[in-house]
C-alpha cells in the first residue's frame, strides 16, 4: 500500500468525502433517520464549525474524521476541557489497512496538543471495528453518556483520558 496521509480537506472533496460517509454509515441505514443522513452530506457546515481531517492514499480519499475542539457546535457529549470526535468514516475499500487508526491518532494528537482532559466520541453498536480501534487506543466506554437521539438508535459513549 502506498504512504498514507492525513490532511485537512479541500472544498473540492466535499462531495466525494460525503459520499464517502454515506457508503461507510450504510449498515446503520436500516430504521435509520434520513435526517442525520442528510446530516452527514453537510460536510461543509462541519468543515466550519469542526476540523474536517481526511486520510489519503495516492491522493485518493479513503477516510475522514471531524475533530470537534472545545466550543464547537459540533459537539454532543464532551465536557468542559474535552474534545470530541464525529464522523469517523472509512470507504469499505481502505479498510482493514490503518485508515480509520491514523485518522484517530490525529485526533488524539491533537487533543494531546490542546491540553485538553479528554476525548470522547459517540458510536453505534454494529460499528465493530471501530470499537477494536478505540478501545486498543485507550478508550474506555461511559454508558452515562450513552445517547437515544431516535427509538431504536443508541450510541454508545466512549472517552479517552489524556
């Protein structure tokens, strides 16, 4: 596999990073709200209010995370002194080969940079693989903060101390 890169997003991605998430969130689809799959398209209102992060390899993007710093409209769960991550989406094709790990070290990196507490994120119980990478990368699940924002659609919470 050649070098991958994490970067900030260019406006001309926006569309492909958008349809990048709704392949990645397409298990979830089912009973799912279309809001938030509307929602998820908007990747320049997150791109404004948040860090928009891709992953690329060859100049392809292959993934994308959203870095919520404190005071962003983005965040849902975080505390005062705590970061949040959002979005982390890798096409079906990159994964398996780090993408989705490298785009959470940036964010913990990041994190880590701000002096912040902690970091936290909100997930869904089919999303396996993403759980294997935040739990190898020290995140711990906090069911207090677990969300019901739908019947039927819980998100569980997880947090990383810094």
């Amino acid at each position: 596999m050649s070098e991958l890169i994490i970067r900030h997003a260019e406006p001309a991605e926006y569309d492909h990073i958008a349809q990048l998430l709704l392949l990645a969130y397409a298990p979830g689809r089912e009973g799912g709200n279309s809001m938030y799959y509307e929602w998820i398209q908007d990747v320049q209102g997150r791109a404004k209010d948040g860090e928009l992060l891709v992953a690329s390899i060859d100049d392809q993007v292959v993934g994308t995370v959203t870095w919520c710093p404190p005071a962003s409209p983005l965040q849902d769960i975080a505390h005062e002194h705590e970061g949040e991550i959002r979005l982390l989406g890798v096409h079906p094709d990159a994964a398996g080969h780090g993408v989705g790990r490298a785009l959470v070290q940036a964010c913990i990196a990041r994190g880590r940079q701000a002096k912040l507490r902690a970091i936290v994120l909100l997930t869904r119980e089919w999303m396996v693989r993403a759980h294997h990478i935040y739990e190898s990368e020290g995140f711990v699940r906090i069911p207090d903060r677990d969300m019901v924002p739908h019947p039927g659609i819980v998100l569980w919470a997880y947090r990383l101390v810094l």
